[in-house]
C-alpha cells in the first residue's frame, strides 16, 4: 500500500432527499466532497495511506467538511486552515428522463483564494508515491492553478507517479484559458484521464464520436489515444465510456493505452442508478489503485470500471468499497444476490 | 402568457413514506391535489396567471392547502373560504407488480358544499383565456355541478375556451348519472380530453379497444374521436395512451384530431416511475399551454406529453416543471445527462 | 381459516435507511423478522389463526418483539418470557450490481438458550391444523433443536401437518452437522420446502443444476423431488426458483411435486426489488394457506409464489398482503394500475 | 387483574412534527387515539385484558386503527367492521404561552353511524369487571347514545362495574342536549369522574371555584361531590386537577370520595409536558387498575394521578407505562436517574 | 388593512435538527429568512398586503426563496431576479448555556449586487402605507445602501410612513461606518426601533445600562429615547429588553415612546423557547400593525410584544400567527391550555 | 497539547428519536459511545492526540465504531481487529419525572474476548502524557481486567500519569469482586474520580451523605477524600455531584482534593438537559485537559465542570465542544444569546 496524495476542493454538497425537485423540498442531505477528495476516500477505501491537500475555513462548516474526511480514514494534516467559506453545491437527482441538476455557489471559497505558502510540497510530496489532480483544481482560479503547478514540480522533484483527470468543466472556464494553463501542466503527468471532449477542450485534440448522442465507439479512443502520448509522453491514457440511456440507467465501461497495448474492460449495465455523482473520481481512485498494485493495466482497468460501476449504487460523492468488494465484482460476481 | 381559470377540489393527500404499505407507516408525507389544482399549478410554472377556484374551510388545514397553491404562484383570489373539512385521500405508492393504492375520504368537503352564491363568475371570467374543468368537479355533489354550469355560462359569455377532462371516476357517480349531467355539459367545451373509456361512460361512446389489458392501438381511437366532434361540435378531442407494464414502468403517448387531422405523439418508455398521481392533468396542463401558445396541435401534444412524462418523475401531485425543461425533452433530450 | 403454529426466532431487524451503507448511516429502520416470524404473519394476514411460538426477554425490546406480531395479528400467548437479549442482524439493502449484505448478531438470544421446560406442546398443538418450522431453528443451539423436536412429537401426536423449509445457513452450523439433525427429524415432516442446494446441505441429496450461476432448470429437480419423496415419505416437496439478475431485479418462480405430478408455476419479473428478505418465507406462509384452501396443489402454488413476489415490493421482513390481493395477481393483474 | 371493557371511538390522529405549526408541516405523525381507546390501552399495560368496542371501515385506514390497539395488547374482537371512514384529528403542539390546538374531523365516521346490531353486548359484558366510557360517546350521535344505552344495560345485567369521564365536549353537543342524555345514564354509572366544569355542563351542577383562570382550590369539590352522590348513587366521585402554567409546564393532582373520606393525591410539577393529549384518559385507566386491585381509594388514586403525570410525557395519546413505572413514580422516585 | 413594503435580504437557512451541533448532523433544516423579510410574512398574516422587495437569482434556490414568500401570503412582484446566489446562514440552536451559533455566508449575494436600476421605486411605493427596513440592508454593501437611499425618498415622495429597525451587525461594518450611512438615513424615518447597543453603535447615542449582563431597566432608556426624538425627529422610538437566562429561557418586554408618554409593556417568560431567530422582526411586524390599526401605542406595543412573544416558539424565522392569536395572548390568556 | 490514551469499550448506542418510549420507535438514532471512548473525544476536542486502545470486530458495524472516532479526531492505531460482536445499549431518553432507559446487550463483544496479546503496551505508552480508565473496563470480563493491568504496568514503565474513574456498575460486577480486581489496580492510578457510592462500592470506603435522595453535601467528602489519599497515595481525589430534580433538570457540581486544598465548584442548574450520557466522562476529559494544562487544581476543576455541563446540551455520547467553549462557560458567559 502506498501514500497517496491528492489536492483540489472539498465542497459541501446539500441534496434534496429522495427524487424531490429542489422547489419542494425542506431538508437538505448533507454530503461532502469534490473530485480528488473522493479520489483520496478511495484510496483510503483500499488501505493506502490517502492525503487530501486543500484550504477549509476554521469555522464549525470547515471542520465538519475535515471530519467527513477523517471519518473515511483520509489523512487532513495537510489540509491548511482559513477563508472565508466552503463552496457549495446543490444536488437534485433525477429519474427516468429527468436529469440530475447540479447548482454551483463555489466562488470565494478558501481553496481559490489559498496561496502557495499554505503548503508545505516538500513535506506533502517526501516519500509519496502517487500524486492526483483533475482540471478543477487549477479552474478554479490563478491562485490555485499556481498552487497546483508547484504541487506538481515538488512531486517530480520527489519521483512520486502524478496523475490527472482531465474533467472540463465548462462553468469554471472556457476552453481557451483550460488549454492555457493545462497544456503547460501535462509535462508533469504520467497518467492522463479523460474523454475526447475533455481532451479536445482541455488539451486541443478533436474527438471524432458523438458522445452527447450516447453511442460512442471505444476504437474510435484509440487514435486519440495514440495522438496524446506521442504530444505529451503520458505513460497512459485512459478514458471512460457513459451510456445515458436516463436519469437512472446508464452502460458503463472504459478503456486504457499504455502506447503499445488497447484494452477495453467489460461493459456494466447500471439499472437502477443511486448517485451518479462521483462516479468518475471513483473511477481515477480505482484506476490508482490498479496501477499501484496491480500486473496488468487490464486488471487495473477491470478494477477501476467495477469500483466506479459500485460507486453508481452508493448515495453520496464518496465510494465506500473496499478492494474485496470490487474484485469480487470485477470477478463476475455482479448477481445481487444477498451476502449474509 | 393568458389568464387561465380552473375549477374544483383541491384535497389533502396522505401518502405513506417511499414503499410503504398502510398498515407499516408512522408517518404521512403531506400534498394537496386534485385535478384542476394540479392543472393550474402547471400553468403558473409556464408562466401563466392561473387562478384556481373553490371553497376551503378557514382553519388552518383550509389555510396549508391554499398556501399549497401560492407557493407555486397560482392565485387564490377566488377561493371561498368556509365549510367544514378539506377532503382527503390516502395514497398508497406501489411498485413492480404491486399497484398503488388510493383511498378517498372526501365525502362533506368545503366544495362539495359550495353554492354559486360563493363565487362571483363574471369577475372571475372576465379577461380569462381558457377556462378548464374536470369530471370529477360536477361529481362531487349536485351543488358543486350546478356551480360548474354557471361557470361555463360566464365562460362562453366572456369568450373564453373551455376545456374539460372526462376522468371518469366510478367512486362518485354511476355512469348513468355522469351521463345526465355530463352531456348537457358539453355545449360549453371547446376542447375534450378523455380516453375511450371515460367517453363511454360519461358520453355514451363505445370503445374499440381493450385499454385494460394494456394493449392500445391509437389508430382505433381516430373513429371515436371523429363521432365526438360530430355529436358536440368540439374543436380539438384529445386522449393519453397509457400503457401499464407495471406500477412502476409504463408507457405514454397521446393523440389529438381536430377534425382534420389525427396526430399521435412520440411514446415515452417512463422506469422507474416515482409518481403517477397527477399524470393526466400535467397532461391537462401541458395541453392549455400548447395550444394557447403554439403553432400546431402537432407541437402542443408533443409538449404535453413530455410534461406529463417528467410529472411521472416528481413526487406529490402537482408537476413542477419549467416551459424550458418540458421542451428539451420534447426535443429529444432524454437521456438524462446531469445538468450542471 | 385454520390454527396454524410456527416456532423459531424472532430477531430485531436493524437495516440502513434507502441505499445507504452500514458506514454512512446516521440512523437504522427497525422491524422484527425471522422465518417463522415472518411465516406467521403472512397467515395472519389470510385470515388464520397464527401462534408464533418462541422465547423473548422480559425487558422493552422483547416486548417490541411481541408487540410487532400483535400488531399484524399474530397470537403471542406461547412465547416464553426470558433470557437476556433479541437476537439481531444488520441489513444494508444493495441496489443494481452492489448486493444486499446482512451481518448476524444473534449468538446467545433467548431463544437460543431455551429448553422444553419454557413451552407446553401439549396446548400448542392442541387442535391445530398446521406446524411450521426452519432449518433454522434446530441451527440456532443444541436446547433449540431439542424444542423442536419434542414440538414434533406433539403435532404429530395432536395430528398436525408439519411443513419444513429446510433452508440452510452456513453461518449457523456445517453441511455435516445439519444433515445429523434434520434427517432425523424428516420423520415428522409432510411439506418440504427447499432448492436443490439445501436438499443437498441438509439431506445429503445432490444438485444437478448451476443455481449459483443464475440460469435455473426447473425439470431437473423433478429427480430430486421424486428421490426425496422416496426417502423420507414427503407428500409434498416444493421449492422456489430465484434468478439473480441484479440485487433490484430478479426473476421468480416455482415447482411442486406431489409424487404424481409436477407442477411449475409461472415466472414473474420482479423489477425493482424492493425489499427481498422475507421472501422465501412469504412462499411458505403461501403454500400453508394454499394447500390447506384450495383444491390442486397448481392453485397452491400459484398462490404462494404470487404471494412472494408481492413480498418483494415491501419493505421489512413481513408480507402484508391479503388474501385477495395475492389472488388478484395470481390471476393475471400484473399491470400495476393504481386501484382507487 | 380483570377483564375490562371499553366503548367509544377511536380516531386517526394527525400532529405536526416537533412544535411546527399546521401550516408549516410537510409531515404529519401518526398516532391513533380516542378516550376509551386510551384507557383500554392503559388498561392492557397494567396486566388486564382489555377490549374496545367500537366500529370501523374495512379498509387499510381502518385496519390501521386496529392494529395500533392490538400492539399494545388490547383485544379487538368486538370491533365491528364497516362504514365509511376514520374519524380525524389534527394536532399542533404548543410550547409555552402558545397553546396546543386541535382540528376535529370527525363528523360521519363508522361508530357514528353504527347501530346497536353491530354489537352482542350480551356477550360482550359476560364475565367482564368493569365498563368504562366517557360522555364523547353519546356525544358522537343519537345512534352511538343508543348503543352505549344498551352496552349500560347489558353491563348492569351482568353485574359490571360502570365507570364514566364526564368529558363535555363543546364542539359535539350543547349543554342541554348533554344533559339531556348524561342524566339518564347516571343510573348506571358507579364511579362518575368529572371536573366541576363537566359537572355543571353535563349534570347540571354548579362549579364554585374558577377552573379556567388555573386557581384550583380541592376543599372547594367536596361539596359538589357530595351532591353527586346524593343526586345520583355514585361509589365514587373523582376529578383531577391541572394548573396550567403554560403549554408546557402544569401542575396535576385529583381528589376522590366515597360518600365518606375525601381524599386530595399529592401534587406533580409536570415540566416540560411532552404530550398532554390522553391526561385525562390515563388517569380513567390508572383508577380503574386502582380500584380494581387496591385496598384503599387513596392508593387508587396516587396509581392514577401518578400513571397520568407519566403519561404527560410520553408522545402519543397512549399511555405506555406499566404499574411498575407508575407505583415508582407514586412511591416517590422522581429525580429522573437513569435506569440502568 | 395596508399596504406594506419591505426591502432587504432573504437568505437561505440551514438549521441542524434538534438541538444538533453543526459537526454531528447529515441533514439541514431548510427555512428562509432575513430581517424584512420576516417582517412581510408578519404583516401578511395580519391581513395587510405586504410586498417584499429583493434581489434573488434564477435558478432554483432563488425560485424556493419566492416560494417561500408566496407560501405566506407576502407578494413578491417587486423581486428582481438576477446574481449569483442567494446568501446563506447557518444555524445551530443551543439549550440551556449552550447558546445557539449562526455563521453567515452572505457575501456576493444578488441583493448585495443590485443597483437601483434593478428596481421601480415610484411603482413600489404608489400607494403603499408603510416601507420598513433595517439596518441590515444598508450594510449589506454600497450598493445595497444607495437602493435603500433612493426607496426611502420615494417613500417620502408619495408619503409613506417609514420604519427603521436599527440592528446594527458587526459583521457586516464597523460603528463608523453605520453612523456614516446611518444617521444622513434617519431624516425619512418616522418610527425608529433599536436598542441602546443599537443607538450607540449606528447613531452615537451612549447606553446606560448593562444590556450584555442580563440587568435591565426600562426607564433607563426614556433618557435616551427622548434624545433621539430630538436630534432626530422620530415620531415613535420604541426597544424591547431581553433578559437572557439561558438559551431557552428568556424574559422579553418592549418600550415605546412619543415624545410624551413612555410606555413599558408587560413582560413575558419565554421558557422553553423553540426559535429564538427573528423575535426582533417579529416585533416590527407587529408594532406596524399595531400603529396602524390601533388606537394608542400602548396598544400597539402590547400587540408587538405578544406577537413576538409568540414568535420564539415557533420554528424558523417566520412568525406564523394571527392577529386573533396575538390578541388572545396580549390580552391574558398565557395558560397554554389545548384549543379545541 | 499531549499524547493521552485511553482504553475500554466503545458501543453501539440505539436510541429512540425525541422522548419516544422503546415500545412506540420505528427508528433508531445511532451514536457511538463508551466511558473512555467518550473521554478520547473531549481530549481530542481540546487538541491533544488521543488515542483509544479497545477491540472491536472486523466487519461493518465494527468499523463504523472505528470511523466515529476518527470523525472527531481521535487514533485508531491502537485498536485491534477481531471478535464477533460490537457490544450494544439502548437508550430510552426520560422527561421530566419519567427517567431514562438503558438496556445494555454488551456480553460477548469483541473487548470482553480481548487478550493482552492484542495490545502492544510498549508501543502504545511509549511518549505518552496520560492514561486514562474506568471501573467498567475490568468488570467486563476477567481477560479484559488483565489486559488494563498490563496497561497500568506498562503507563507506570513509561511514567505516565494514570488516572481512574471508579464508575461501579452493579450490572457488571459485585461489589465484592469489584473490590478484588480494584483494591490493587489502585497502586498504578495519580488521579482517582469517583463519588462516594464509587468508592465503597469499588473500594470499600463507607460515604457519609445520601446521594440516592438528591442531597448532596461537598463538605462530607473531604473525609473520604482524605481518606483515599492516605490509603492509596493518589495525588488527586475528584468527585461529581449531581442533584437530580428531575430527568430533564439537574444541579451539577465538583470537587477536587490534592492532599492540601479541598475546592468545591461553581454549580450549573441544567434545564432543560437534552442527554445526560457521558456527562461524567465528558468531566473526565475535562479534568484530564485541566489538569495538564492549567495552574491550579481550581481552574482545572471548573474547566472540567463547566465542560461536562456543556455536555448535557449536546446529542450522542460524545461532547462536542472546544477549549475556548469551555472556557467562556467557566468565565461566567451563560446567559446563552445568539453567537453571531
């Protein structure tokens, strides 16, 4: 097991309970996380020693969000203390033909105002072994971006594996400033997440599927794939593949390259879907352990597409399985049938 | 945007928590509903000054229900206050092959008791643009249906459209008796929405088509539709196809003449449904703004479908949806892509 | 309707509220189940005089106990007061590929530490017309098994059909030592219940079919059923089919022999689960009334296997169903319509 | 301990969550009660078999009603089954200066509409000790005075203890009209419990002292108890007395009498008051269980006031206590320590 | 009955359940509320046509914050809707000398962003009878002064009778700045209400007594209120007193001066309370209702401090009472007792 | 801040929601709690590194006791894996005379079945400033008592201070035995906590006062006090005194004696009390922070007091409150107004 170090937001997210729209509701489900902070509970999950960098106000909301995190065996000493509030996002999950809606109130929020002297990278990257970061984290503004960028110089400086989940988000930036900073960023990155929009946005590349339509062609990923390690030297590109047949049924699988070897993981069919969100990360987390641990980047893969095809049937942004659970899946048990 | 009037009973809805039978739960989850309340708080999502009109007793029970209304920006400016009791049914939601199950206890409502004295219809109507009605409002009581007669008169007297759901409910009235006051009744609508059942019982058309076993041939309802028009001289007779796989899985479509020509809708596959109550009069609902605010019968049955699609995905009786989001799925969105 | 004996444990359901996991809830569900529980109740629901016969502690929580088998009609007057705990299990309900998972905690329960001296089998069997036990029950302790037995006798003494779901637990005892108990109690049995793994784990007789595996082939048990016939002198042998095609889908059926003809029952699609333990039980509360009213063992189980999947769509352990309800859908009303 | 029967309705009751106010509730609890329910409740809690006569709908509402009876142990056989609905009551708890308030729903509820063929009072008073009922039972309608007439009858023909709570209820009849019904029932009753207020509204006895304004003075009672006796034979007559300080603080004692020992119970500073609905009911219980086992009417009526106290704190119209709790509390333990 | 203007920030509230520290719950209470806003639901639930007058934006949680406006009666015509995100507070609500916590989250939100532009103050103040805001909406930011600025020489413009509640936050400015915005805002106020803390940190007036310490005593203030008759030419300066014995137990009365009589009302012991929030709003509501509908101040004050009174037993900012209710309390009856 | 251990059981606590009685829940809340589980909490709230040493089982639930310490900050290092069961209490929460309910089901758990072997002292003691234990761990079983014996050997190898809260609980062990297994623990403890029923039970020291009747007197401990120092050489002699006025009311108070100076508290009248569970441990913590951090035995002594009146405010075993919280308590800050 290894030391895992991830940075980026933890949110707060508030739910509306069951299908309710958010007009009708009078309670809020309480939830914390973020992209790299569920990566760091999955790791946790599987028995590494998971780190979450970030900035949370002192106050009790701060401290709740730091709780959440050591509840689920995440290590918060890194996380520096100050600002003014934690971003928020509200959640209403859908069903059947409805959509999920996601509102987002981040801005001000004490990680995109944190500065590089809240963190200590010497210390957070000595004897790591893996390094994860998505696109949100530099998007969220300059001050962080800059952050990220000596996070990434420190873990080279310190031989630790970094990764990076590409996860544009088109709310946070547009394509332009992405390519701007992320371009720079991919000299940093061994391992590279992302679908072709993600890439084309991010990094440039043109994908050549419709993948808003829902039919995607994973032979299609493989040029690209090709296409941004030859760019950047990425020792593997890996991407997911998101069926949305509805709100609540989705086909799930994913596809891996490491420059020599294509290989595409079974298919799952998600019926009915939990909580969509997080599946991603879940999947990043999955995809870590994997390569960490693992022989093949197809058992990696394999162990990845069975935790993020779980986390679809867990309510909150956090996957809680253990690396038991996912095998077991991932070795064909997928029946249902009632473990006593 | 018009002024739409609707008129009728708005009960007190008593529904057992997520699956749970009656005789398990400890609490009740608390709606208001009923037909034209549903159709109104419709319009008012699209933006209409809808006005529901009844009579609610001035405790406190009476107060939640019109408040129940106000918060979703109906006006209550013409619901009479006084009577006794706010009328109530208990649901019961099922699921897989377990049906939902709906109790009625509202014998001696407010509404049931109201005279025309309790309603000033020529203020009411005055400046309206449609005015919309049910079956079940003039099978509430005599009194209740002789309110219902004076306020179509004041409809066709100020030129606004009436439009009329069949809804047929065994519960209230004989076929016989529903006859006897419904068809006199007819004179006044312009727009007739009802399935070959309801035809058969409140006007005396005979179906073609066995609806209960859950077979539906729209094509069957083309000749029901025409002997309609023909006998009552409605512009538009409209009908839903529902067809029931099970409680929680069906399928939806619609069809509308308008004596010239028969136009069937696009079918929605709905699973999971989270609720049906209140599916037909978001149809209702759908329909009104359609027609009032659309090009073709084609586009305002295609809209009305599609809000009555996304009602079966919100929980309670009304069907809190936006113009925008019933039309993006008309269009073809529907696989239920988080919205972010 | 008949006097109808049951005997086992009734244990303290512990269960995480919706989807969530043991380790994110913040609060439990709780109902009361046990296989001879949940038996007795289902045949209070049809009408039966049902006496559920066991052994509880005198403080609140055995009360509880007691309390929630009144509450459904279930005659508590044979259940020993003493001890000191309920036993418990945990349940966490799964959802798509994530299975249910059920944790016991029952070791030392009063009904474990219970001895012939706390029952008088003389009075409970006295004018019954149907015993009904579990594998179960002779598992939980060496005291537990010699109760039953000694309640064998007296049915048979008092002339009373007993019916044995022979289901195995290997958490409770091993293959060896079941088969050193239950065979020798198969003397007493007339009805016995149980798929081809327990026939095998409990009775020595060996499966020919992969249930496991998901794919079921209801002919081959024909062989097993006439075998076990032929040993033990069975009127009836009967088991259910479960295919586990997800933890919220599954499909449902089952199969009787009588030593003369052998009868499959339709399959049903259960599709969402939303609540599967109990169900096997629910069969045999089915079966019980079928045979004991009815004129084939085909309507029989038809009944009893339309019972159990309604089972399915409610939660906690008990089937709260009636009889008209489970003959609604045994004959053919399967579509889900609400019924108002 | 005896077999004890009471007669009345029992009503479905509908409370906000917390101290919410009706119009800010999304919830409602639910609890069912009615006066002669809840005694017979107490009843069963202290050992005696308990029955409640009453009627009520088939359906799964009036199903509902009982089974709450039959979980906390009181018999049910004599419930008759029919008509059309459960009475209701809504309930906002108060706190503080504001008070608690209740909605009444009642009105065409089954035992209003039931008829004395529903019920074999023959058998229902054979063997039976005691009969209590209070004066909402004639109150309810003409039809249910007649029935309580002949249940009187049929008790006095069986040599049964008859016991009425006065209880006038404005909402249900005038004065004369209760007078006009409660005075000839007297002749019936042995033991008559009744504030001055009752007295003078329902009998026609004048009240000396200001209950209202929450000024209690006992010696003030001694009078008026003396002329119930003599006017109408009584064994005993009893009253409580609540000092309402607030919605949530009141002090509670009661007196009795003989014909020849006036006896005032010791004072209980009852803060913060959980649940004050059913106060009074539990005290019926708790001097029924009194005078039934008890040597002296003073130790009655220290069970009784002390069962009632307790019953101030538990949610619910149910008094869920049993004579161990109670005789604790009357013997002088009340620092509330933990009970480990 | 009048119209009523208010003009300030509703904010979205999560509250833990119960008495739940804000590190221990998974879900919030949702209310909404902000000073005028709170003092609008008041006064619609007087009867006045109350208007508040905001800035929230589009999205949802904007949509819920109106909702919950219209739910109540208040009109919200007069609502821009625009900006980034409604502000938000934090509540955690303490018992006995745990005092209850509020962390606010308010910055950038719409109304803090709006501009005169964004409002028609002649439309708004057309007719009106009354405009109140506090001094929360002026610290809110520049902006948000400068709209009030111009809404107070409208109000002057077309005569309206203006309130101020000065409510000085230290969160929100420091004591200069307030006096700097504050004092040039009195010369269109008529009715100023603030305590002595408040005098002296938004107008410079010096406190006597030690308000923090729990000590208070009414004729203290008289000094002070006729100074700011003086400087100011208020027509009424009215306070209330709050003795804090612990988080739940409370004194409160209120004061009001003419410039001739100094009126002290009487005093209530609020024990326990259930919400303290929004007790001074609700204070205003009732001392405008009372100005304007009785016939000297103290009545009007007596009113004002019943209904606030009130207030701190009900859940969430808005007080929901009546003018009947209010009237019963301020009139004597504080004795809890149920109405039924 | 200091390293400080803590060694015992941690449970699963099931509670019914608000005042409701065990008989009447449908849910239960869920907590974690235990004598020095509790204490690890405080401790880690104040900002030391707390660690538990306990056992608990390998499965969910005993990691979802793992995960409610983490949550709030204290090492799990210590805490071995294995067993069978996680020990469980019910709690039933009183109100006013009605007391609380504990019903323990604690045998078998993992802790009972420890064995030294479990534990490695060494490791665990190494650097550590404190260590902490009650009576209640050796009384759970006799290996359980070894491995606290091999603890205190080891605390007193490494110079730790040791401190001992006697806590006799009669479900647990006699007197007797108590004594046996105590009386030589007692050469290994600094600090020992205990009131005087503690210490005749545990230690056979006769107590002079009636604490059972709720009258307590501080002056007649200091003979005791004395007493116990000269017996067993602690350096400190520290007792609670709680009145019991009722479930919900109580007066709380302490003292300390060092051998020189005997110093009574200030004492804190709790009303209302919302959890009374841990209130003794949360003093435990609190003397443990005093007395390693403050000047005089005094302001430890206050410290400990006013946090452990803190406690009774808050839901759940654990006190949830910070030194600064505390401290403004102990400086005279109860008035509990709103913290803005």
């Amino acid at each position: 097991m290894g030391k895992i170090i991830t940075m980026g937001e933890i949110m707060l997210r508030l739910s509306t309970p069951g299908q309710s729209r958010f007009v009708q509701t009078d309670t809020f489900d309480i939830n914390y996380g973020g992209g790299e902070a569920n990566v760091a509970v999955s790791c946790a999950h599987y028995g590494h020693e998971a780190y979450f960098v970030s900035k949370l106000p002192k106050h009790e909301i701060g401290q709740a969000a730091v709780n959440a995190l050591r509840r689920y065996g995440v290590h918060t000493d890194f996380i520096a203390r100050g600002g003014q509030r934690v971003g928020i996002y509200y959640l209403e999950t859908g069903a059947s033909m409805r959509p999920s809606k996601v509102i987002y109130d981040r801005a001000g929020s004490s990680i995109a105002e944190a500065c590089p002297a809240d963190f200590d990278f010497d210390a957070i990257m000595e004897g790591a072994d893996w390094f994860h970061w998505s696109g949100i984290t530099p998007a969220i503004s300059d001050a962080s971006a800059e952050c990220l960028r000596q996070a990434c110089i420190a873990a080279k400086k310190h031989s630790v594996t970094v990764s990076c989940d590409l996860n544009f988000r088109k709310k946070l930036w547009t394509s332009e400033k992405a390519q701007s900073i992320m371009k720079p960023l991919m000299q940093y990155v061994d391992v590279c997440i992302g679908n072709e929009e993600d890439a084309e946005l991010c990094l440039g590349f043109k994908p050549d599927a419709d993948v808003e339509g829902g039919s995607t062609e994973a032979e299609g990923y493989k040029g690209i794939f090709k296409g941004m390690i030859d760019t950047f030297g990425f020792k593997y590109v890996i991407s997911t593949l998101r069926e949305s047949i509805s709100a609540t049924h989705n086909g799930w699988k994913a596809m891996i390259y490491d420059g020599k070897e294509f290989y595409v993981s079974k298919r799952y069919d998600i019926d009915p879907i939990i909580d969509r969100v997080g599946g991603g990360d879940s999947f990043s987390g999955g995809i870590i352990h994997g390569l960490l641990t693992m022989k093949t980047q197809g058992e990696a893969l394999e162990f990845a597409v069975a935790a993020s095809a779980l986390k679809h049937t867990i309510p909150g942004d956090f996957n809680m399985v253990s690396a038991e659970e996912v095998a077991a899946l991932a070795g064909g048990s997928a029946n249902g049938r009632v473990q006593r």
